[in-house]
C-alpha cells in the first residue's frame, strides 16, 4: 500500500537565515539542546535554540556527516582555524594579559 504523503508547512513568521559563528551543545538523559550564537566582540546574540531527543539528533549528527563527506568530495578538504586560547576562533574575547 502506499503510503499518505505527508505535507509540512514552513511558518511564514521564519525570516530569513541567521549567521552563527559559535554552537553550544548542552544535554541531559531526555533532551539535546544546541544553542546557535552570533558573536561579534565586544558582543554577542543567541540566534536560535534547537532542543531534540537523542534519537533525533543521533539522525542529525549522520545527515551533517554525509553532507560534509559529500561537499568535502565535491569542493575540497575543509581547513579548520587553529584554536585560539584567548576566545572563540580567531576572535579574542577578552584581551591577552599584559606581560
């Protein structure tokens, strides 16, 4: 039998894409919340929250990893930053102490 197709509506109060440029991943037995943030220093906005359980973000995590192997193919080996001791990427947060 086939199955009923199942239709998803977009809310038209969703505009359009927010830029992150830092994630946090928080969870306990029951719940993953991934916490999406703008960070320009001296400031910073949460630009979405996302809470799933773990068998949905076990998904999630699988999608995003064929992704990245499929663009990796496509485009190239992505370099990552080297991390910065003073803040978040190459963006420091607070200024290095004075020696």
């Amino acid at each position: 039998m086939d199955q009923p197709k199942q239709e998803i509506k977009i809310q038209d109060n969703i505009s359009g894409a927010e830029y992150s440029n830092l994630m946090q991943v928080r969870h306990n037995k029951d719940e993953i919340m991934l916490m999406f943030a703008n960070v320009m220093p001296p400031t910073g906005k949460t630009v979405a929250k996302v809470v799933t359980n773990p068998s949905h973000f076990k998904k999630i995590v699988n999608a995003l990893q064929d992704n990245l192997k499929k663009y990796e193919e496509k485009y190239g080996i992505i370099e990552q930053s080297p991390e910065n001791p003073n803040g978040i990427n190459n963006w420091e947060v607070f200024p290095p102490e004075k020696q």
